[in-house]
C-alpha cells in the first residue's frame, strides 16, 4: 500500500519545486507532473504524482489531522 500526502506548491525552479505541507515545507520533483505555483499535488517519496483540486487536497489534509488527533489521545 502506498501513502500520498498533499501539499501546496509554492515555488517551482525546473523540474524542483517547494512543497507547503500545512506548515512543513520541503522541497519535491515535479518531473511525472504538469503542475504549477499554487496547484495541490499528492506527494509519494519525495516526487508529485498527480495533481489535485483544492477542495479534495483540504478535506484529505483535514482528515489526516483528524486521524492524528485521534492517535494523539
């Protein structure tokens, strides 16, 4: 089973692009996608594999939050 992760594209330079992750920022490769500033993308090892609507990106990241919370207690 694979995990993806979305996040926020902020700054593209080539094929490199830093990643908002809710707060975390890293840097990933965008070379399996065509995305741009601002664009959500789901991250898997470290590259964008595909590119997502905000609307989805901020539900899943809510509910990973809510996931974490509920490990957390």
């Amino acid at each position: 089973m694979c995990l993806a992760i979305p996040a926020k594209i902020i700054k593209i330079d080539g094929h490199k692009a830093i990643a908002d992750f809710g707060g975390l920022e890293q840097e990933i490769r965008l070379d399996l996608v065509d995305a741009k500033e601002n664009d959500y993308v789901l991250v898997h090892v470290g590259y964008a594999i595909q590119t997502i609507d905000e609307e989805d990106a901020k539900e899943t990241i809510r509910l990973f939050n809510e996931l974490a919370e509920s490990i957390e207690e």
